[in-house]
C-alpha cells in the first residue's frame, strides 16, 4: 500500500502535464489559423515536451522503464521538469 501513494502521485503530475500539452495544441491550433506559424511551431514544441514528460511519468508510475533511440532504457532525472529538445538531441 505504501507503494501506490507515490504511483498515485507520479499519475496525478503525468495527468496534469498532459491536460497542459493538451491546452498548449489547442491554443497553437488557434495561433496557426491566425496565421502566427512562428508562435504556433514554437507552442507545439513546448506542448511536445509536456507530453514526453507525461509519457515518462506513466512509465515511471508502472515501473516501466523508457527505451531510448540507441536501445539503452531511460528515465528521467526530475519528475518535474520536462526534457528541453534541440536538434533531436536531450539536453539536460
């Protein structure tokens, strides 16, 4: 049972970074229609990081643990933060 309070709160923190990435496209989406692509692109981006950090917060909640593009497994430093992307490559 002492195990499920962290679970629980790793789901809760997972969940609420993807009703954020959700809000972040659905205003992108509305930038884009506006016509403001540069705005728009840089949301998105923003929006993806939400959901990666979601994605490894699931994982890290079901013991799960994250393969990477060379075939190593990760997992995320920081429950708190999402990773920052630049050119394809994690920077921390």
């Amino acid at each position: 049972m002492a195990t499920q309070e962290p679970t629980t709160a790793l789901q809760v923190k997972a969940l609420k970074a993807l009703e954020m990435s959700t809000k972040m496209i659905e205003v992108a989406f509305k930038l884009l229609k506006q016509g403001n692509v540069i705005e728009a692109k840089r949301l998105q981006r923003k929006a993806r990081a939400q959901r990666n950090l979601s994605v490894r917060l699931f994982a890290l909640a079901s013991g799960a643990e994250m393969p990477t593009h060379d075939g190593s497994t990760y997992l995320p430093d920081s429950a708190t933060q999402p990773d920052i992307t630049l050119g394809g490559r994690v920077h921390r």
